[in-house]
C-alpha cells in the first residue's frame, strides 16, 4: 500500500514538473474602450480658456501613458501604449470632486485636481482637492481647500501644476464670493501642497494686487519652476490687461504669498478695463538660459477686423526688455488661426505649433523667440494635449470616442511626420435584424447587445444659396466644382419605439471619396443634417445607407462640371506603326467636366492627334499633350516604328512535360522594328499559348505560331511528354 502511495505521488510530481507553465506570459486579451467624448482642437479660445484634460505623459518602463477625462463618463481613462501605439492596458481611475481641475505626472506620483461649487459660499465646502497615487495608481491621499473665496473652482480658465523642492504648486482661477458691487468676479488662485505630508502649506485666492501674484480677470495660468522658484504666466483682462509674468521671490520654505513678486507686462492689450474680449489667446510658456517665452494668437490692435496671428513674447532674463515677433500673417481671407502649442524640445530648442483648417502647422523656435526656417504642414488637427518629446520625435494625440490619432514629428528631420490611428473601442458585427431590432456582437471582446433601428430612411436635399428653405426628395443635376448642397437624413422609428442613438448611424460613401467632403453639422437644430461640398468633376454615386441594416440604402447620382485640379491620360506611352491609330482616353471626360479639351503633337510629321485619336505619320518620337484652358496637362510619348522583314523565336524547338509551361520570345528584323503578334497552336489538345507563353496540356506534338500585323510568321514545334 505504501508503494502504491508512494508511485502515485511520484507521478504527480513529475507531472507537475513537466507541464509548462501557463498564463504567466501570456497576453491578456484587452476590454474595449467605452469611454465618449472628444479633444479635437480643444486647446483653441478666444475669449477664456478650459480646463486641459488630455494628457500623455512617460512611464518608467518606457511606454506612453495617456490620462483623459470627459464630462459624462465615469471616473478618468487611463491607457497605456508602446512605442508603435500598440495598447498594452487600461485603467479606470475612480472619480473624486465632480469638477475635474487637471492631472500632473510628478517625479514619484501622479496627482489629480479637483473641485465643487459653493454657490452658498460656505467655509465648510470643499472647494478643491488634490489627490495623490503612486505609479502604480494606487490612490495615497488628498487635500482640500477649504472657506477659500470660491463659488466656482477653475471657471473660466484653466490649471496647471508643476513641482519644486518638496512641494507641488497649483495655478488655476475662480470665480469669488459676491462683492461689493452685487457680482461675483473671477480671478486666479494659487496652491502650494507639501507632497510628503499632503498639507496645504498655503495659497492665495483673495483680492489683492500684481506683487501678491493676483490678476484679474484671469482667462489662462500657466506655472513653471526655476531654480527653485515659481513662474507664471497669466491672461489678464482687468488687473493687469496684459499677458502678465510673476516670478515668485521664495516658495521653498512652504509659503510664497508674501508679496515682492517681479512681475512683466509681456503683451499689453488696448481696450477697457474688464472687456472679456481681448482678441488675445496664451497657448505655451516656456523657458530658455536666455528669456522667458510665451506663444499665443492675436489680433492686429491696429486694425478692425478680427483676424489673428500667431506671435512669440520673448522676456530677456539678461535685462528685463519684452520683444513680441509675429510668426504668421493670415489676412482676412483665412480662417482664424488656432490657440498654439509652445514645446522645448531640447536646451534651448522649442517646436511652435498651431491648426488653420484641416492642417497643422509647426516651425522651430530658438531661445530668444525667434523662428528658425521653414513653416511645415501636416494634414491633421491639435488638441488640449501638449505634445511630447517621446523617442526622438514630438508626439500628441486627438481622440474621438474609442479612436485614438498620434501625431508624431520627427524632431531629426522636421520635415518628416506621421499619424497612426487606433481604435480601442467595440468593432460591432450586425448578426441579424429582425423587426427593426439589430442584434450586435463585438468581435473583439464577444460582447453583445440589441439596438433599435429605424423603419425606413428617407434622404431630402436642398440646393445651396436656396432662399425657400424647402427640402426636395430629388436631386437637380449639374453641379459645378466649389458647389455645394444641403442634406437632411430622415429616420423613422417603428411605432411605439423612440429612436435612440444607435438609430443615427447612417454611413455615406463616395464612389470616389475625393470628389466630394462630407460635412455633418452637429449645429442643426435635428440630427442628419449636413453639407456635401463639390471638389472635382466627373460622375459618382453616392451611398447612403444604415450601419446595420442593409435594406435600409439609398443611392443617388451626381454629375459635377468644372476644371478638374488634375487630368490623367489612359497611357503614357504607345508604339505604332506608320499609319494606324490609336485614341487616348483623358480623366475625368470633356463630357464629364463640362469644358474641352485641346490636344497638340510635338511633330505632326510623326503623328498627328485630334480629340485623342492618334495618327502614326512616319517613323520617329512624338509627345502628345492634352491640356485644360487654364494650362493643366498630361502627356503620352507616341513612338513610331517601321513594320518587321522577318520574325524569329527564341526557340524553333522545345520539350515540355505535362502541365509545364515556358515563355516564347519574338525577335524582329530589323531590330528597331515593331508590330502586333497573333499566337496560334496547330492543336490545342496537346498545347496552348497565350501571348508566347506555352502550356503543355497532354503527350504530343503542336506547331506553335506567331503571326505579324504585316503577314510575317514563326514556328515553334513543342513535344509534350
């Protein structure tokens, strides 16, 4: 009995020691995303600014973190990528105050800022609080502030933290208790925190003036460290009216709010005292051996219209004296330039940043402010998220929903950027549609659910420049080039059900995504509403269909006139003999684009061309150009050759096994000769040919023949074994 035992446990042991180990390095399979919500071009203001809350930030392990909040959703995003934007894991942070201030990635620890009203101006209300997690987002405390002259936390600007010494300082706004004059104005606050032991150690959020650090109204705070002191920058509308530098006499023994600031006026703005429209906005600050800098846009003080420019403030720290260089010099013609990103990429190397449109533009920025060569471009769109200098190159990201774009510029060679899209979020499968009900499953994550979708689908369309507002069921060809018109997608729901989201997803798809943009306008006053714009000629259908629901398609033809940006031929390059023909085909068609054509010959005495058809004259080289009334053409080199005396192959005899094939090549005589060949197989049972190529097919024996346009033949005898 024993040995029995005793074999028994052997054999396990051995098992155990020889089965691998699994799911230690195994990869989990990621949750998708549901996180909503968008940054596109958030970082852009006019009139006062937002809180940020998108952020990428490094880990010590070499990957990139990104941190993003949403109203809406529950609690803060937290995902983690490697350096090919690979997603390698998700976290949810619990949510703390409902009003999200900012998130800071210091040396040791992550913190987040929060806050709540206190619309009662309560002393026990906590107005704000910073939370404190280590690396590994396990929470490690907080604090508040508390009876701190606040209604509102972070009302109409921002926050921003940074870290000197033991302690972590805050720069964000407020708006105050009612004042005096019955209104309750706002202004900036400023927090110190000793990390350690997670105390307020002081902070400033009543009235005073400049050399207390206060400034109102402030619109944007901007806080650095320097050598052990603090520096900020404000967007002033009131006291000062000004884009205004602090710098902090002492802030290391646990207080700063003494007064003797140094305090810059680096933009003075005209106009009165508390006018919120200052036709100024603060992007970047920044900080070189030699100045201090700030980027922004503004607009011309000297002028009437509105149209803003970027600019570079630049404070010499040798003595004081303010230069403010303007980057850029949009006219009224131009969209509004964005609110610019401001980005040290190394001692004294910074990359300026800013949208106009659908494109990004960026140049480099040396230490005393000034533009460094050329302007670049990239197809693309800033966001609140501050680019990062990860891996050599400066990286940021837009989102929408569960899609994630990363830009990146590779700082060795500016010239060079890329974008990478990602999407974490639920990759829906439509596996039936019964009785106007979808039934989805994610195919990543196996998730399923059940979605309304409407019973029918109706397209109405409406011409631009209409002045009766109706909509019509039909659409009234020709369009030119730069129209464009009006659509409105009608969903009706089945009786009794009322149309949820899901219910608005409509797809619509170009035959030729070029020729038209798509514009949803997520301003009309009903969803489906939108402008397609016009932006070559030709003919296109377009699609417009439910996501899940197939049945429920429209198509519709648009035929659009106008000069087209570029025309291609069918061929650019033919060989002819003397006197045949061939006809050149141009995209998009005269008919299609509604203009025409004209078609020249370098040499008529080579060939001649009329409406595309080309003519071989006499041997020789000949360029046939087609081009449009405003000078944009295409080419095709047309060569004519002389006709062969005599054809040979390359082989008069050849033995193939069964299936094998082999590849007869013709030569002419004279060998600048040229014409068309015919192949012919005296039986095709045994073989085959196409265009010289053999194909044994079964034993035998077949003449393979090779026929010029002129007459003149060849002969190949082929054995198949």
């Amino acid at each position: 009995m024993r040995k029995r035992w005793f074999s028994m446990l052997l054999m396990v042991f051995l098992l155990v020691s020889v089965l691998p180990v699994m799911g230690t390095d195994a990869k989990e399979a990621l949750a998708c995303t549901e996180y909503s919500g968008k940054n596109g071009n958030k970082q852009n203001y006019t009139r006062w600014a937002d809180t940020i809350k998108s952020y990428l930030t490094l880990t010590e392990d070499g990957s990139l973190m990104r941190f993003q909040y949403a109203d809406g959703n529950d609690g803060y995003l937290v995902e983690y990528y490697d350096a090919s934007y690979q997603l390698l894991r998700i976290e949810k942070i619990s949510p703390e105050l409902p009003i999200f201030g900012g998130f800071y990635a210091g040396e040791d620890n992550y913190f987040i800022l929060t806050g709540q009203e206190n619309k009662k101006e309560s002393a026990s209300v906590e107005c704000y609080r910073i939370t404190k997690y280590d690396k590994d987002w396990n929470r490690l405390g907080s604090a508040g502030l508390y009876d701190c002259n606040t209604t509102v936390p972070f009302d109409a600007g921002s926050a921003r933290m940074t870290e000197a010494g033991d302690y972590l300082f805050v720069r964000t706004c407020h708006e105050m208790y009612t004042s005096s004059d019955g209104l309750n104005h706002q202004a900036n606050v400023t927090i110190q925190l000793n990390k350690d032991t997670m105390q307020i150690t002081d902070s400033f959020t009543k009235v005073m003036n400049t050399s207390y650090g206060y400034v109102s109204h402030s619109f944007n705070q901007f806080i650095k460290e320097e050598e052990g002191q603090i520096v900020t920058v404000d967007h002033g509308d009131a006291y000062p009216r000004s884009v205004v530098l602090i710098r902090y006499p002492y802030v290391l023994n646990g207080s700063f709010s003494g007064g003797g600031c140094e305090v810059v006026n680096m933009l003075e703005i005209p106009g009165a005292i508390g006018a919120n429209d200052t036709g100024v906005s603060i992007g970047g600050f920044e900080i070189s051996d030699t100045a201090w800098l700030v980027a922004g846009n503004k607009i011309d003080f000297n002028r009437s219209d509105n149209t803003r420019n970027i600019f570079i403030s630049a404070v010499s720290k040798a003595n004081g004296a303010t230069t403010v260089k303007q980057v850029t010099n949009y006219d009224t013609k131009d969209k509004n330039v964005s609110t610019p990103h401001l980005v040290k990429t190394g001692a004294d190397e910074f990359v300026l940043l800013w949208s106009l449109g659908d494109s990004v533009f960026y140049t480099k920025i040396d230490g005393e402010g000034n533009p460094e060569g050329k302007i670049y471009k990239l197809t693309g769109e800033l966001s609140d998220c501050v680019p990062l200098v990860y891996n050599g190159k400066l990286v940021w990201y837009t989102w929408t929903n569960s899609e994630v774009n990363f830009y990146e510029i590779d700082l060795s060679d500016i010239a060079k950027n890329k974008k990478t899209s990602v999407n974490n979020g639920h990759d829906w499968e439509c596996k039936k549609v019964k009785n106007h009900i979808a039934s989805l499953q994610c195919f990543k994550c196996g998730k399923k659910k059940t979605v309304d979708t409407p019973a029918s689908l109706k397209v109405y369309w409406k011409k631009q420049d209409s002045m009766d507002g109706h909509y019509w069921s039909a659409v009234a060809n020709p369009f030119q080039v730069g129209d464009y018109i009006n659509y409105w997608v009608i969903q009706e729901s089945k009786e009794g059900t009322s149309t949820r989201e899901e219910c608005r997803d409509v797809l619509m798809e170009c035959s030729d995504p070029d020729a038209m943009k798509i514009e949803e306008d997520t301003n009309a006053y009903t969803e489906g509403m939108g402008i397609i714009r016009f932006q070559k000629p030709g003919q296109y259908v377009l699609t417009v269909r439910h996501l899940y629901d197939d049945s429920l398609t429209k198509t519709y033809t648009f035929v659009v006139k106008g000069e087209p940006e570029v025309i291609e031929l069918n061929k650019s390059s033919i060989t002819l003999n003397p006197g045949k023909s061939h006809t050149l085909k141009v995209s998009p068609t005269a008919e299609a684009a509604g203009i025409t054509y004209l078609w020249t010959s370098s040499d008529e005495k080579i060939a001649t061309v009329e409406n595309g058809k080309v003519k071989a004259v006499a041997v020789g080289k000949a360029k046939i150009t087609v081009k449009t009334t405003s000078g944009k053409k295409a080419v095709c080199t047309v060569t004519v050759k002389k006709l062969p005396e005599k054809v040979t192959l390359s082989k008069t005899s050849i033995t193939l096994k069964q299936g094998k094939t082999y590849k007869l090549k013709t030569n002419f005589e004279p060998t600048d000769a040229y014409a068309t060949c015919t192949w012919t197989s005296s039986n095709e049972k045994v073989a085959t040919v196409k265009s010289g190529k053999v194909t044994a097919v079964a034993a035998g024996k077949a003449k393979i023949t090779v026929k010029t346009s002129n007459g003149k033949t060849a002969v190949c005898t082929v054995v198949v074994k």
